[in-house]
C-alpha cells in the first residue's frame, strides 16, 4: 500500500513538472524579440507614410508611433532592448544612439505625419549604478515641436569622477533647413537621468546647445563636433540668413565643463 501511495505521488510529481515544463516551452515560443517587434511597428509606418491621393493617414501613424513609443518605454522590455542589437529595427527606421559604455542609449524615428518638416518621436533608457536598465520618456512629439532623430553620444568623464553624455541631434525642419542640437545628461547615484548644466557661456550654464542651419543639399557642410581628444566643442556660426559663415564657437573642457571661449574661423 505504502509503495502504491509513493508511485502514484511520483507519477502525479512527474505529470505536474511536464505541464509546468510545456508551459514554460509555449511561453517561451510566444515572446518576441525586441528587434522583431519594433520592426514590425516600423514597417507599418512605412506602408502607411504614403496614403493614396485624398487619403490622410495623419491618425494611423500617430497611432503606430504612441504604439511604438510604448513598447520603447515598458518596464518589461527595458532588459531584452537594452541587450539587443536591433538590427533589422534600425535598418526599418530606428536611430539608435548608444554610449560606448552601453550604459545609456536613445531610440528615435521619423513619425511620417509632416511634409518637407519632419516630425520625430524619441525614448531612451539608461543603466542605473546598481545595475538596472530603466526607462526615459522625452515627452510626446506633438504640433508645436518637430522633434529630432539622435545618432551619436560621447561620455565625458570629469576631474570629480561625474561621467556626463553629450547626446547629439538633428532637426529637420525642410528639405534644406535643419537645427543641429548637443544636450549633456548625467546618471544619478540614485538612479535617475537628468539634464546636466555642463556648456557655460558667457553669463549661464546651459545643458542644450542648438543652432539652424540651411542646406542646399543633403551634404554635412557643417556640424556640431568634438575635437583635440573630446576636449573641445565646436558650434557652427550662421548668419540671418542661416548660412555657414566658416567659423566656430569654441567651447574648452576645463575638467568639469565646457566653457565658452570665443570664435574661431574655419
């Protein structure tokens, strides 16, 4: 009797861990991996960015990028975003801007709802010190700002220990004017990201620096740089008119910040 009520437990513990061992198999067969899920939001975009002649598509592609917006910001997908290469997503729309230390990255695309002015949607996330890979929300795009798309971040390290990122963008706000933006952000010890003051002008400490340009072409004729060793900061001078006048504002890096030091020429 005794061994009868041993196999029948044995049988009941090995049926229970083969459903518990197939459920864990479907779950794992239903998750999709970042880089095919942003994808597939992206090539909706795509097909829909087009309507046919009469048509607006206005709301179906601001409904694709919040949908977008949201998968890029649930707690759930920070891990598996962070660690994925995204790949096929970048090569369907996604600007990724990641640090080389992997520790902070920004995620925009185009939103397809503006003409010769193109409207962007931007995220990010970053790891925290103990480690835990957390969501940024930039706030929605809306009417009022045409947004930008991020393609690169240079950490700077300070005398005091203080990694700031210098994240860099670009405008588009016609087929021949663009705004090229720097902005300085920082990793708090207690976990938040924040906008790190970190370029001093002449009377204010400013986190975003940005001007307007005209293009004829498509060309980088100019653009917000960092050189000698990431230790200076170059920003373009226009005139009026928003014409390169081949020369530069010059920002040093002093061991804490960036500090305006006067103009040079080209």
């Amino acid at each position: 009797m005794n061994n009868f009520i041993s196999t029948s437990k044995w049988c009941i513990s090995l049926t229970l861990a083969v459903i518990l061992g197939l459920a864990t198999a479907v779950n794992a067969a239903t998750v999709v991996d970042p880089d095919t899920a942003t994808t597939a939001i992206l090539s909706q975009i795509d097909k829909s960015k087009y309507p046919p002649a009469g048509q607006d598509n206005y709301d179906a592609l601001s409904g694709l990028s919040k949908k977008l917006r949201s998968y890029l910001l649930s707690p759930q997908n920070q891990v598996a975003l962070m660690q994925s290469r995204l790949e096929k997503a970048q090569g369907a729309g996604l600007y990724v801007a990641e640090s080389p230390d992997r520790k902070l990255r920004v995620y925009s695309w185009d939103k397809w709802t503006g003409g010769t002015m193109h409207f962007f949607d931007v995220t990010a996330q970053y790891k925290t010190l103990s480690g835990k890979v957390m969501p940024y929300d930039f706030g929605p795009v809306d009417d009022t700002d045409n947004g930008a798309y991020y393609d690169k971040i240079v950490p700077v390290r300070t005398k005091s220990g203080r990694t700031v990122y210098l994240v860099f963008g670009t405008s588009i706000g016609s087929t021949i004017c663009y705004t090229l933006s720097v902005a300085s952000y920082e990793i708090t010890r207690d976990g938040k990201l924040i906008k790190a003051p970190f370029f001093k002008t002449k009377k204010q400490f400013l986190n975003e620096i940005s001007c307007g340009v005209e293009r004829q072409d498509t060309s980088l004729d100019c653009d917000i740089e960092l050189t000698n060793a990431n230790k200076t900061l170059r920003i373009p001078v226009v005139d009026e008119n928003m014409h390169f006048k081949s020369s530069y504002l010059i920002y040093k890096f002093d061991g804490e910040k960036f500090v305006y030091v006067g103009v040079k020429a080209e």
